[in-house]
C-alpha cells in the first residue's frame, strides 16, 4: 500500500520501473467494465506492448479487484498513473475518472488504506479531472459519511456547491442539485436532533423558544436544499421523506400531500411501489376514507407488478 499512497501525492518518473506479473488461469471477467474500459481507454485501438499500452494494465487491475487482491490492484494502479500524461488527447482526458472509480475501490477496501490515504487521493483527482469534480466531490462526501465523519462531509458538499468551471449543462444541474440535496439530508439530520431536544422542552422553559427558533432555521435550510431534486423525475426515497416529515411538522398536510401525490402518480418519474407506500401511510395518518387508501394501495400494487417486469426484462 505504500506503492500506492506515495504515488498519490507525486506523479510518475519515467525512471520508475514498477515489477508486473500476468494472473493465470482463466478466471472471471466484469464484462462491461472490460468493455468499458477499452472503449474509453484506447477507443478501440489494441498494442501488444504492455509498455505502449494500458489496455493489459487496466486487465490485470479488473482481475485483481475480483479477486480481492487489494495489494496486487494497487501496484498495477502505480504503473496506469502514466495515462494522465498520454500523448493521445482521448485518453488523456479519460483518465481521471478511470482512475477515480478503480483506484477509490481499492482504496475502500486495502486493510492498510486510511483515511488520510483517501482524503489525499481525492483531492488530488479532482485537482487533475476537475470536468468530474462534482462527481468526485459527492462520492468523497459519501465515503466521509460512511465513516461517520459528518462535518468534514458537509464541508465537502459545501465547497462542491459553490464550485464553478465549464459550461453549464443539464446534467451538472442534476449534480449539483443532487449535491445540495445530500447536503440537506444532514441537515435534516441535525434538525431531527434539535426537534428530539426541543421536544424534552417544557413551553416555559426558557430555553425553548431559542431551540424552537433552532429548529425552524434547519428545517428552512433543508428544506431548500431538497425541495429541487425531488422535482426532477428519479428515484429520491430518503429525499422525499425527510422533506415529508418536516412539512408535516409545520402543518403543512396540503404541501406534504401535494409532494407525495406528485412522486407516485406523476408520469415523468420512474414506477415506485415505494412512492404509493408513502402516500398511503400519509392518507391514513390524515384518516383519509378507506376508498381512497384502497385506491392507492392498488395503485402501488400495479407499480410493483410494472417495477418487476422491468427488471426480469432487463435480466434477461
């Protein structure tokens, strides 16, 4: 791993020679990452010279990984470093985010890899691949997050947010929506802490007001975070409830209905048994009439069957 880490904080000489070994055997293949990578690496172009090539290179790392050989994929890393300065523009430009996707893998997952290994290796790619920077940005904020790193999380998510380069296009909007909206999550987060703590208060207390005051101010913050994304067709379960949950809070049931109601029935997004879940729950918490529930329910059931035949269709 020391191969590795060192490598992540200075680039490759071309006196460094690094020992490679081809794995036998036949093995097992990710078939669309192979694909994948051939067609973004070498743009259909094949050379026998591992030397000249990343093609090999990019083989041995993808066996490696299946394999759970951390140390072995972190040593054909070292040597694919080369393509950030490949005299062919397409793959020089494609590098960072081939990079990026193996070499964060294996970082997760190398027993010797740390924190500061990662942090290190993150902030270099976005520094080099800066058209995926808010890609990166959001998949470092999720790593922190899995180890429960919140405010060095949102910081993250923060500088990611105010980030400008290039042109603006759709789907750097969803990113940066998506963004913000990750950013909300730990707010609700944090609001859902302040309601726990305001809700041990006595009205009297002279505290209350301060942390009911506390409260709202998460709340709006996110509030605002969210309320973009869950209006772009997806899949946004975790979005949609906390932002349920707090209108709710407020008395807003018509705002919170009009959420739900959107999200299961709206045409643009994608079939989600989930979504009718929600809004039945929500309608039977307002004690809506049992016909209306029924209809939802049936309404979910039919969305089911839909979200099951898409997927044995797409399997097969």
């Amino acid at each position: 791993m020391s191969d590795f880490s060192e490598e992540l904080k200075g680039p490759v000489t071309d006196d460094e020679e690094v020992e490679t070994s081809v794995l036998s055997g036949a093995g097992m293949h990710f078939p669309w990452l192979q694909t994948y990578v051939e067609t973004v690496a070498i743009g259909g172009r094949r050379r026998k010279d591992f030397a000249q090539t990343t093609s090999a290179c990019l083989s041995f790392i993808q066996e490696a990984l299946l394999k759970h050989q951390w140390q072995q994929a972190a040593e054909y890393m070292y040597s694919y470093f080369q393509t950030l300065e490949d005299s062919d523009s397409y793959k020089r430009q494609a590098a960072p985010e081939i990079i990026w996707k193996l070499g964060s893998e294996i970082l997760f997952y190398h027993p010797k890899s740390n924190m500061e290994s990662f942090n290190t290796f993150a902030d270099r790619m976005k520094n080099i691949g800066v058209m995926n920077y808010l890609k990166i940005s959001l998949q470092h904020a999720l790593y922190l997050l899995h180890h429960g790193m919140l405010k060095d999380a949102k910081r993250n998510l923060s500088e990611a947010e105010t980030w400008r380069h290039g042109e603006n296009t759709s789907s750097r909007e969803i990113l940066i929506n998506l963004i913000q909206a990750y950013k909300g999550l730990l707010q609700y987060y944090t609001w859902s802490e302040k309601k726990m703590e305001l809700s041990k208060l006595d009205k009297d207390d002279y505290a209350y007001n301060a942390v009911a005051q506390d409260v709202f101010n998460h709340s709006w913050k996110t509030s605002a975070n969210i309320s973009a994304l869950i209006k772009i067709p997806g899949v946004w379960d975790p979005f949609v409830k906390s932002y349920v949950e707090m209108l709710e809070f407020y008395g807003d049931r018509d705002g919170a209905q009009e959420v739900l109601t959107n999200y299961a029935y709206d045409e643009k997004f994608p079939s989600n048994p989930n979504a009718h879940i929600y809004l039945y729950n929500f309608l039977k918490r307002q004690k809506a009439p049992r016909s209306k529930l029924i209809s939802v329910l049936k309404m979910g059931s039919s969305s089911c069957r839909k979200t099951r035949a898409l997927t044995d269709s797409t399997l097969w």
